[in-house]
C-alpha cells in the first residue's frame, strides 16, 4: 500500500511517515499543495493524508481539485485549527475522516486501516483466502490456523496479493505498492519476499504467472 502525506510541519511529517512506514506502507512525504498535486499524477495512491494549513495552497483547495477530476482515492485530513466549522469543511469538500493534531500514531494507523478496509469494500478487520488469513492490524498471518511469522514487507506484498486474490499483479504493481521513493529498490526485491513467503508458506501459496505477475492460489 503506497500512502501519501502532505504536511509542511517537518515534526508531524517525521513522525507520521516513520509511523506508517512502521506499519509496512511505502510512503511517500510533500510539503506544499502543489507537490501534492504532481505526486498524485505520478503515482496511485491507496490512501492520501492531508495537512489542512499547507503553504501557498490550502488543503481544503487541494482535496476540492481532487474530487473535481473525480480522484477517489481516501483522504484524512489532519488539522491544528480544533474548530468544528474547519472539520466540516474538510469533510464537506470530501474528506473521508479527519484527526486533530496532536494525535496518536496508534490512533493514526486504526483510522488508516478503517479507511483501506473501507475502500476495499470490506467491514471485516481479517482477510480471508483460501486456508490464509491475514489479520492488518497486527501483521499476524495463519495458515490453516497456525501462526506464521512474516516482515512487514512480506506481509505488505502478501496483502496486495490478497486484495486482488483471483487477478495478476505485476511486479512493477508489487514495487510501487511496497516502496517509497527514497528507499533503493533491489531489481529481485520482490522475488527475494516471494521465495521467502514460499519457504514460510509453502511453494503453492503464490503462483508466478510467466512475464505477468503473481498471483494468489
Ligand atoms: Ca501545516
């Protein structure tokens, strides 16, 4: 899952991406609007979290030009302004949950998770697939019940596989959901996590479709 945060306050954005690359997304961090607004033509994001006091152009502007061209990609907003007309405002202009600075990163990742849940078109907080289950909260995988350590990179890959169990997702997919822009990609990185996964899953749980992608049996 590739995030992108929007936010000018070099503490709050520290503290947000380590907190969300903590939890395995690849994250990626602006600093105005109008960078905002390049990164998202560039790249498809699953979840947006937005500053509302953003220099040069608003937040509130930003997610307005968003839901024009018909972007539905989810949006928090995060503002400092605790008044309850700037949180109506955001959710009226398409927000989909906001939080209020300071917030807790705990709380942070919940809200981020209840967004993606949501976006995927689930209410349940465990994926099932097959005798897999994979809990996003935890990062806690179960095959045919039992406990199976992963990373959270491999949990992230297993993850995007499991969302779109049934189709092929191809390993350029695979790279821009697990990766930021300032992390080095290796060019076997994601064959290293799926022979890993292999090894703790067994061979038959990812299917490597020749020239296309991978895919979940
Ligand atoms: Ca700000």
């Amino acid at each position: 899952m590739r995030v992108l945060v929007v936010e000018d306050d070099p503490m709050i954005g520290e503290a947000v991406v380590a907190g969300l690359a903590a939890d395995g997304y690849a994250v990626d961090w602006v600093r105005d609007g109008r960078s905002a607004e390049l990164s998202m033509g560039t790249h498809r994001y699953s979840l947006v979290l937005l500053d509302i006091g953003l220099p040069v152009q608003d937040g509130i502007d930003v997610l307005k030009t968003m839901r024009a061209r018909k972007d539905d990609v989810p949006v928090l907003i995060m503002t400092a302004r605790d008044t309850v007309a700037d949180r109506i405002k955001g959710l009226d202009a398409g927000a989909d949950d906001y939080l209020v600075k300071p917030f807790d990163l705990d709380e942070l990742s919940a809200r981020v998770r209840a967004l993606l849940r949501r976006a995927a078109g689930r209410a349940e907080p465990l994926i099932e697939r097959g005798a897999l289950t994979l809990n996003p909260a935890t990062h806690e995988v179960r095959l045919h019940g039992g406990s199976v350590d992963v990373s959270a990179r491999e949990f992230a890959l297993l993850l995007a596989l499991a969302e779109r169990a049934g189709s092929i997702v191809s390993r350029s997919q695979l790279e821009e959901k697990l990766y930021g822009w300032n992390e080095a990609v290796g060019s076997n990185a994601i064959e290293v996590h799926v022979h890993n996964l292999r090894r703790k899953l067994g061979e038959s749980i990812i299917r490597n479709v020749r020239g296309l992608g991978y895919t979940l049996d």
